[in-house]
C-alpha cells in the first residue's frame, strides 16, 4: 500500500506508544481476529490504500473567500466559517486589545488511499500590514481540528485559533500545501472579510467499520470494545452540558508483540460523528468510573487490559464512531468502530 503524508512539519521521534516504531512494514492492516470481512457496514469495498502519486504537475497559488472550496487531487478544504471573540468557552480571554479569530475548517481525503495531516496545519494568519499570527492553542467547547490520519472518504471538521489585534484588518489565512497531495495546489489564500455559499464536504468512509464485540489485530495488537453505554450523569461531580451526554466505552487491548507497549487515550483514541467532528476523551468523567481504563504503566506482553474510557457528545448522536490509531507513526492502521 502506498501512502503519503500531507502537510507534515518536521521529524516526529519514535517512541514506546503502542505498536511503536518498530515495524516499517506498509503492506499490512487492521484486520478481525476470527476472519476477515473485505466490506464495510455500508457494504462498500474497503479500499485497499490506492496509489495516491500524484501526477507531476507545476503548483501555483489559490485565492479563495469563505466558504469556497480548494480542492487538490487528493485533499478538498472550505473554510465554512470566521468568527471574532474576546473569550472563549468561559476559560480563556484575550489579552487586552487582543481578540480571538475562530475559523471553522473542513477537510476531506477524496482519494483511495490514507493520507496524514499535520496538527499545525502549515496555516498562518496575515493582514493588511503584513503582519503574520500563529495558530493559538486554546480550549473551549467547540470540538477542534483534529490531526492524523484520514481515511478514504474521511472528513475532519472543528475550528483552529489565532489571536490577532482588535484592530487588524484584511485578515487572510494562508495554507501550505504538500504537493503530492493537493496536486497543482501549492499554496491556498482565503479572504476571511469576503464570504460565498458554503460548500458541504460530506462523510463517506472507505474502510471497513467494525462493531462492538468485534477483535481487531495490527501487529500483534488485538484491541476490541466489549460493551457501550451512553449516560446521563456518572456522579456528583460528572454531568454532561445541557443537551449532551457520556458515551461510555468498555474496552480490551491485547499486547502480543514479544515486548512492552503504551497506549495513549490522548494520542490515539477518540470518538467522531457523521460530520466529521472529534471528541477527546473527557478525563472528569473518566475519573469517576471504578473501571477506567489504565495508561499509567506499560501493557506487559501477553498482557490484556480491560477499562472504561468516557467521551462527552451531543444526545442522540447517530452515526458515531469510536476510532483507533494502533501505531501513530505508519498509516494506514486506523480503525473505526461504529457506537450506534
């Protein structure tokens, strides 16, 4: 399987997070432990990776306004949305003088193989003066764009940060693109003071989505959910926003590689809907289950260890996901698990 990386920035160091670094091997996939079932829920062929070369092509630059689409060879992206605040989820404020520029991104992998996209996203933020503006790490309630892998036919959905002057005018978001993967798109300008009808990039998973019971194995890793349970409360001090509610997830995870692994909740596992947003796990309530799932020393080999992890998502939510990453440094290895 051939695979390619977008946007990357910089060299990642191996760690010990499961399934590690030790296997360069692209060629293989998540697959159940009692057989292999070539189609997906919606009876579609996983895609087996595809090649993703693109063809070799001169770039050029892109101009575009809010909610018009940039749509390389293999990557599409809209800007859907731009708001301006001086406070964010009640937590954060602004410096004075300052504001926060939220954009709301979508992006979609159209191609027939995984492709990686970075969390810094090669995006930056210019006015008029050309002044430049990072992307600001802050938290809030609204969901983030989350990095990583992107299936065939995935959507990654949520808002990237930056703090600007109130003052700061002709605000532009420039991105950086990888070639290979947005063909002769090399770098794309979006007007964030003009705006068109929004183009929709819609949800359509090309791999195989597999169900609660079910044991997967990657490597010698067998990860699989055992039960699911979406609550309205788990205690005194764990109850969900108004209108939301705890999606809680009873996993097992296996480790039969011949040596320690780490697992990561944070790095690795994660909850998506249909529109392609992603929830990270909710650590307070997690605190308050008896069994929740341990990640503070390695699985042992021959080890399995079962726990709870637990995920805070509008009620009623359908379809949603659970997602998992076995190695964080190949693609091609994520897994999808369908919660109802």
């Amino acid at each position: 399987m051939q695979r390619r990386k977008l946007l990357v920035v910089g060299a990642t160091a191996c760690g010990t997070i499961l399934a590690g670094c030790s296997s360069s091997e692209d060629d293989e996939e998540p697959s159940p432990v009692d057989g292999d079932d070539t189609e997906n829920s919606n009876g579609n062929e996983k895609s087996d990776g595809g090649d993703n070369t693109a063809e070799e092509t001169e770039a050029e630059d892109t101009e575009k306004v809010i909610g018009a689409l940039v749509d390389g060879d293999q990557m599409h992206l809209v800007v859907e949305d731009v708001a301006h605040r001086t406070e964010l989820g009640g937590f954060f404020e602004a410096d004075e003088g300052n504001e926060f520029v939220v954009i709301s991104l979508a992006m979609k992998n159209v191609s027939d193989g995984f492709l990686e996209v970075s969390n810094l996203l090669q995006a930056s933020l210019r006015d008029s003066k050309d002044s430049s503006y990072n992307r600001t790490f802050v938290g809030g309630k609204e969901p983030t764009f989350n990095d990583g892998q992107f299936v065939p036919g995935e959507v990654g959905r949520g808002i990237i940060v930056f703090e600007v002057p109130e003052d700061a005018s002709g605000l532009e978001l420039q991105f950086d693109f990888d070639v290979s993967a947005f063909g002769d798109v090399n770098q794309a300008h979006i007007d964030l003071e003009l705006e068109t009808n929004v183009h929709t990039l819609e949800q359509d998973l090309q791999v195989e989505i597999y169900s609660a019971g079910q044991e997967i194995e990657y490597g010698g890793t067998e990860v699989a959910i055992n039960s699911v349970e979406f609550e309205d409360n788990l205690g005194r001090f764990a109850k969900p926003d108004p209108g939301n509610e705890y999606a809680v997830i009873d996993i097992s995870i296996t480790n039969e590689t011949g040596e320690e692994q780490r697992v990561s909740t944070l790095l690795q596992m994660l909850v998506k809907d249909k529109k392609g947003y992603s929830y990270q796990e909710d650590w307070a309530a997690t605190t308050e289950l008896d069994q929740e799932f341990d990640e503070s020393s390695p699985i042992e080999d021959g080890e399995t260890r079962r726990g709870k992890v637990v995920y805070q998502v509008e009620e009623d939510l359908s379809p949603l996901y659970w997602v998992f990453e076995f190695n964080m440094w190949i693609n091609g290895d994520k897994s999808f698990w369908q919660l109802r």
